[in-house]
C-alpha cells in the first residue's frame, strides 16, 4: 500500500532504464523498520497524558530479539505516569543524517506496554543504554515492554507501507547496516570508476556518464546516475544476500566483475 | 517545580564555591522552552490514532512569534487524519549534540490545533521549510496552528520544569542562541587563560587549574571548572543581558576585565 503517487523511491526516478533490467531484490518494508529500529536507541514515544492530550517526549529504548521496543522510564516524568494509566503508546524512530529528515527514513510501532515477566528486558535496556545501569532500582523507574501490533513505515517522500505485526517479529535487521555508512564513502571516495561500469553495464543506463552509490543493504547497492537524458536512481544485487559486513568486499568484487564481464 | 531533586544543574555539581557567590541570572523555563523550539524545524509529533494509540511521528514546524508550532501535514498520513479528528496534539523538540541526548534539553509543547484564519502561519512554515513550498496547494494538506497550553521542559538529568501558557508566549527566544556554538568553541580553543580567570575570580573556585565554557545565552555563560576539590559547574553573568550575537564579544571581554580587576 503506497501514498503520495507509487513511485519506488530507489527505481529510476527521471531518466528511464534504457531496454530491459531485471528486477533487482530490495529491503521489504518489514526489513527496513527492523533495521531503523535496531540503528538506534533514542526515539520519541507517545503516550497518553490524563486530559487526553496525546504526549510527545523523548526515550532511549532497547530492542528485544523479536523487534520489541524497551523502555525504562519514570512516574516522576509525565511519559511515565501515563504508561501506568494507559498502556497503549507508540515510538517513532528516524534515520540520521544531513539534509531534509523527511527525506530519509522512519517508522512508528504502535502498540500497548506490559511489564515483562524476566529480566531480559531490562538486560537489553542496560545494554544499549548503559547510563542507565543501576536507574530501574529507584522505585520510580519501571520497565516496559512496547508489544508491537501496528506498524507504519516511511523511507521518504512517496516511499512508505504499512507492515503486519508478524511480518515485522519475522524480520531480521539489515545485518550490512552498521558498515554500510563506512562503505559507501570508501566506495564513493576510491571506486568512481567501478560505480559507473555497474552503473552502464547492470542498470540499463549505458550511457551514464557518472555514478555514485546511495545506499548498500543486505541484497545489493543503489545509485544516483548521470545520463545525457537526465539523472537517474538505479540499484544492482549482489549475487547473494548477505548475512555479514564481513562478506561486502567480497560481494563489491564480485559486483564489478560481473558488469565488466557483461560490458 | 523540580522532579529528580532540585538540583540546577548550572550550580556547582560537585566541589561547592569557596564563600560568597553572587547570585547569578540564568535563562528561565520559559526562556529555556522558547529557545528550543526557535532553534529548529524538527520536531516529534503526537495525536491520537482512532484506535486509541497515541500516534509518535516526525514532522517539520514552524513558530509563530508567540511560540505558537505551525504544521502542514497531509490526510494521506496517519497523524494528517489524526488531526482532523482530534485536534489535541503536543511536539517534542530536542537539542541537537554529541553524547547521550538526555543529558541535553528537550520540550515538549501540549495544546490543541486549528485552522489558522490568515496566511501568516503558511508563509512562516514555507519560510522554515523552503522544500514545503507550494505543498499546501494540494487538496490533501492542510495548514495547523498549535495553541500551546502546557509546556513542559527538560534541561538535562534533574534539570527540570512546568511552564505555563502565558510565560511561554510572553518569553523571547534567546538573542545570543545562534552564535553560541561558534562562540563556545572560540573561546575554548582561544582563550583559556581568560575562562580560568573568569573561574577563578567571580565563581568561588580561586583555585581551579582549567575552566571550559559550556554553554552561552543572554545572561552570562556556563563554566566546566577542574579544582582539587574536585570538577565543578558554575556560571558567571554577562554585565547586563545581551540582545544580540553582535553583542557576544564586547561582553566577553568586559567579563575578563572584570575577572582580572577582582583577582
């Protein structure tokens, strides 16, 4: 389900892929809110204040195997005094970077709190967040787990979906993210040269005249290409997804040859 | 009214001032409030969904003079339809920085929306969001104001307070807020011999060994303090408050006159 128009985001956007490309795999909607939401652990959360006025604040939150969002927070703050009243809430999560935020990525997870039943929860929220160790001991601190029931996902303008409870427990975060910010710089810094052969010989665009890399997920790596008939976004596959950073080397290697070998 | 204790957190955090110490003027809640939500167009926005979830999302905003948030928000969203639903909504806004950000300020504006009566809203929102520019020619956006009713804010850990409506809106952003940063970093990098000075004759810390400026507003600028007594907070105020950028230099030079006259 799209809004604002249908358009992939990632597919060519101006200059059409000249003669047939084939159907390059990319990050469902599913993975792309489980790989927000593992990127970070500050969010906002909205809760429910007492006169019924929807509350905006600020968390740091942990990330539970399945995607479940943890909080620890406190009835000496507003957030907290509501969660006790009214467990329904919701976190919103946006990418970083430079630029417009509404252009790059974010999802919201809706559900209701529980308070969990062991102490992996607060485990977790210890981990990502290790200022907080020793906080849940205050008897104003609880903690929370967000069950998910709803989730809306935006990865910007005219890109976005809405995605099943199960569909997002399912999925698994993009195991390249963590290295993917470093690649893409090494990539666009040393590499120009194989950008654009990927770019003429693999993405319908033999004309480009430059290439450079946009974004890099488990299944392959975008571009933003320069044709004479127009820029053009465009994306490559690796030849298999990848389940580590480890093996993006190997698999840009392996990408490049591939388009020579096809040149 | 302070939560999490009572501490300023501008104070002396650990080795307590050597005798008198003037009292010295800081920005108010209010002050503190104004001065976020003018430092940017990014904000975290919360409404109610029609199954009852509070709804967390992101969105760009602009302010009214009297701190009134500006929206302009598309039905096709979840938060769009909120809206016409529901109109009570707050904004979250937090400073931007290193580290962990709930060590720095956030603030959370709570009210209700409505349809602004003039085009003074729209213009002040496609002045902020230059790329929003003739969005709200589609049929699906809609422009809000945001009549703010309750405002509360957070300086950091234990830093904290309730403002009301009426001090919110007669508050005036921070003249000096825009340069501070540049300003911090000058002084820092240039004039440690001065902050030390500073520290020493007008904080109560004649013995302190290093002095770094943290922060900078219209009423005085906030000093890290290194001593044997232990690090220290402490502040010293400008010789009246300033209301401009322009005003910054002259300040700080009168500061250290004043630090060497009295040491």
């Amino acid at each position: 389900m799209s809004d604002h128009g249908s358009g992939s985001g990632d597919g060519a956007a101006y200059a059409a892929p000249l003669g047939d490309v084939p159907d390059v795999p990319r990050p469902s909607a599913a993975e792309e809110a489980r790989t927000l939401v593992a990127s970070t652990t500050v969010a906002a959360l909205a809760t429910l204040s007492d006169d019924g006025t929807p509350w905006s604040s600020l968390v740091r939150f942990a990330t539970l195997p399945e995607g479940a969002p943890v909080l620890v927070v406190s009835t000496m703050a507003e957030h907290g005094r509501n969660l006790v009243r009214e467990p329904r809430a919701s976190l919103c999560v946006a990418a970083g970077g430079d630029g417009d935020p509404l252009d790059r990525g974010r999802v919201t997870v809706a559900g209701a709190v529980r308070r969990p039943a062991d102490d992996a929860a607060l485990a977790a929220y210890e981990a990502a967040v290790p200022s907080a160790r020793g906080m849940a001991a205050y008897t104003d601190f609880s903690v929370w787990v967000l069950d998910v029931d709803r989730v809306r996902w935006v990865g910007g303008f005219a890109r976005m979906d809405t995605v099943s409870a199960a569909d997002y427990a399912a999925a698994r975060p993009d195991p390249v993210a963590p290295a993917a910010a470093a690649a893409l710089s090494h990539l666009n810094a040393d590499h120009a040269d194989a950008l654009l052969d990927i770019a003429r010989a693999l993405t319908g665009h033999p004309d480009a005249t430059h290439a450079s890399a946009t974004a890099l997920d488990r299944y392959g790596i975008g571009l933003r290409v320069t044709t004479p008939r127009g820029p053009a976004s465009a994306r490559a596959a690796w030849d298999a997804p990848l389940t580590s950073p480890d093996e993006l080397r190997a698999a840009s290697v392996e990408l490049v040859d591939r388009a020579r070998a096809a040149a």
